[in-house]
C-alpha cells in the first residue's frame, strides 16, 4: 500500500491532525501521502513542518506530506479522510456558553446539545453539506471519519448530502468508560488494572448520550456487580471540594463517573461518555455550579477554550515531542483495518441498519461495529432499559428537527429543535429572546 492517500480537511488542527500524524508514523504497514488543507493555510503550513519532522524523527522515508490549497487538491483521489475543525473562530463559543447562562442556563460543554451545541451544529452543517459534495466530486469511494462535535449531527450531514458516502463517527468517550470499568474489575479482583481494550462492553445510543449495556471481562458481565455497588450510599459521596479542586487547577476533563453511575442507579443502565457530556442530556445536573460539583466534574470556561487555542497555534515542538508513542485514538488502526491488515471492533457512529433497534432507520446511532476490508458491519446492539430509550429518542427527535431546519435554512423548526432541549428550563417568551440572541451573536464568522 506504497500509494495511499490521505486527506486532512482541519489540516491546521494542532489536536487530531498532529495526534493522527504522530499515530500514523508508528506503523510499517502503508505508505501514503497526507494532503492537509484548512482555510487557514498558514496553520497547514505549520502543520507540514511538523510532519516532515514527525517522520524524520521516527525513520518513516515512506511517509510524505503537502498542503492543498483547495479543498478540490486535497480531496483529488484520495483513499482516506480526515474531518477535523473548529466551525468559526473560537471567540464565537464565548457566546454559546455565555449568552444562556444570563438566563440561567448552564452547559458544561456546549459542543453537542443544549443551545450551544445547537448554535455550532448551525455553524458546523453548511460545512459538512459542501464537504460531502466535494467528496462525492474527488474521492467518491473514499472512506471518512468524522471527529467534529456535535458528531451525530455532523455525520449526519455528510449522509444528507451525499447518500452513497462511506463515513463514520469517531469518539473516544467510550474509551473512558472501559478505562474506568477496568479499575472497578481490578479493585473487585485484586488484581493489575486490565487493558481497557480487554473489557468488552456493548454500547448502545447517541454519541455522548450512549450507555453500556453489558461489561464482559473474561466471559465475567460486571454489571450486575456494578448494580449492586451503586445501591450503596457510599458509591455517591459529596465531591463539591474535589470539585472545587478541579476549578482552581484548571483539571476541566476530570470526572468521578458518577453521573454514569446515577444513570444506572436511577434508570437501569450505565452511562457510556464522560460525566460533563451525560450530564448536558437531561434536566437534573446542571442547575447550578453547585449541583455539578457534588458529581464532582465542572464547566469548562470559555476562557480555556482561548487560552488552549493560543497555546496550541504557537506551540514549537522539542524533537523530543515528536518522537512517537502509542495513544488511546483509534484513527490509524481503523486505517489499517479498512486496508484489510486486520479486523477491528469497536464503537462508531453510523447510520442505523437495525444496529438500535429502538431509534429511527437512517439515523446517526453509536454501536460497536467489526471494521475490516472496505467494511464496516454495526453490532446489534443490546437495548438499554426502557426509561433511557425514552430519554434518547427525546434527543433522536431533536436531532431530526435540527438537521432538517439547517439543511432547509428553515429558522422556525431551529427554534422548535432549540426550544425542545430539556436545558431550555425557560418560558417561551423568554426562550424566543435567548434565541434570537444567539442567531444574532453565534453565526459562522473566522
């Protein structure tokens, strides 16, 4: 596989692009050319720079890269491609973030649901329609992932755009919750903290709304076990000073899983995604500051969101950053593993062919799925309790009405999609305001 070929679109991506190029430069197995574009061709530039090192550093002759200065170049041919942006400038989530707080809204993401990640699906959308028209155009029978937030609705929109498209939905939220499953084996069993890749979990759901249905480690389900550990009072003590612990040193990623858990104490299965991403789905976590921080995860500010893309953009990379090591993405080994150089299962984001039976044919699910040749087969996946397939076919609906509204500039089913998120604890009027507040302040601009 000398002649791979290998789109970037976000190619000035300074997380995914460098992280997929560093994992890239530890196999053996292909040979390719990465094209990387952005509309900001001097972060691609910068980008190229670090590459070539990247793969001088680690001894890779067959590795080679270029900018493209058209989305058409970059796309011409190509076998693979990687979607990775941040739709508008940054400044622009001060308003995602801060215009619903003023009425008493809180997110504690605001890149999937709630008003801010409708706000950046608004944004995001147009831009995955000429993505997938471009694609269609260039590279027809080339496989896609999808790592953009909000990711279902993203991936969504490549499928709207161009039906016959071979793209999925990449998330490693789920990741997580194997690494935090593993601990619980290894506390139960006394034994060394299993790989997570060895905890078999069935996951079934929305991306960042996905729950585990089942947790097998070596033919052993610990979830009834962790059904009994949750009935005790002691598995939900009060986190409010980790908490606050986390806000003065800036741990904004950091989580206990308790939101998971109280899924599964409260409504019979166990959240599969971070606890700042479940808690963002329904109405009971995040009235306040205070509510949040007794689960013991946090808001991440807006401020960081800044101060990260500054230190991102002028970071200079030491030769002793560059050289190689194994991460937890699974980008390169789906590459390998759509080649045929193995086979792979694990969670994607992909239209519904009956994977989840309980959500709609067509639309994006997250499931396992066994990825091989030029294949990806979605697992079947086993049903969650009856109260968490209501509350994610609550979101599948507005979901539909989102990508329907962008898709037909339709503004008056936007608000409907807006004012059915359970984070819009507002009177209509009021709701109305915050949204053509919004409209106003969080469209696509750089």
């Amino acid at each position: 596989m000398e002649n791979t070929r290998i789109c970037i679109i976000g190619g000035g991506s300074r997380q995914w692009a460098i992280r997929f190029l560093m994992d890239l430069s530890l196999q053996d197995k292909i040979g390719a050319h990465v094209a990387l574009y952005d509309i900001d061709r001097k972060a691609a530039e910068n980008n190229k720079e670090v590459a070539e090192r990247i793969f001088r550093i680690n001894g890779k002759s067959h590795l080679s890269v270029s900018v493209a200065s058209t989305l058409d170049e970059g796309l011409k041919g190509v076998d693979f491609i990687i979607i990775a942006i941040e739709p508008g400038c940054i400044d622009i989530r001060q308003y995602d973030l801060g215009l619903p707080e003023e009425y008493g809204i809180y997110q504690s993401v605001g890149d999937t649901t709630g008003p801010g990640g409708l706000m950046r699906a608004w944004r995001a959308l147009p831009l995955f329609f000429d993505f997938a028209r471009a694609i269609e155009k260039n590279a027809p029978n080339a496989w896609v992932i999808n790592y953009t937030n909000p990711m279902t609705l993203c991936t969504a929109a490549l499928y709207k755009a161009y039906p016959g498209i071979k793209a999925l939905g990449c998330c490693h939220e789920v990741f997580g919750t194997e690494n935090f499953i593993a601990s619980i084996i290894a506390k139960k069993e006394e034994i060394e903290t299993p790989d997570r890749r060895d905890v078999m979990v069935d996951v079934s759901g929305l991306n960042h709304f996905t729950f585990v249905t089942k947790a097998l480690y070596k033919g052993v389900d610990y979830i009834p076990y962790l059904k009994e550990m949750v009935k005790d009072p002691s598995t939900f003590p009060d986190l409010t000073e980790k908490a606050k612990k986390r806000v003065a040193d800036g741990k904004w990623f950091e989580s206990d899983h308790l939101v998971a858990l109280s899924f599964l104490r409260d409504f019979g299965t166990l959240g599969a995604a971070g606890d700042r991403h479940l808690a963002e789905f329904v109405p009971f976590f995040l009235n306040s500051n205070e509510e949040a921080w007794r689960y013991g995860f946090i808001r991440t500010p807006f401020s960081y969101r800044v101060e990260e893309d500054k230190r991102k953009k002028s970071k200079v990379y030491t030769d002793e950053e560059l050289v190689a090591a194994p991460s937890d993405e699974e980008g390169v080994d789906i590459l390998l593993s759509l080649f045929g150089e193995r086979t792979l299962k694990t969670n994607v984001n992909m239209p519904n062919r009956g994977q989840v039976r309980y959500l709609k044919e067509g639309h994006i699910v997250e499931s396992n799925g066994y990825i091989s040749a030029d294949s990806i087969v979605p697992i079947v996946s086993t049903d969650p309790s009856l109260a968490v397939q209501s509350m994610v076919k609550r979101v599948e609906t507005e979901q539909d009405l989102a990508l329907e509204a962008i898709w037909n500039n339709d503004m008056d089913l936007l608000f409907q999609a807006f004012i059915s998120d359970p984070l819009v604890n507002i009177n209509v009027d009021k709701a109305h305001e915050l949204f053509t507040r919004m409209i106003a302040s969080c469209g696509l601009r750089y």
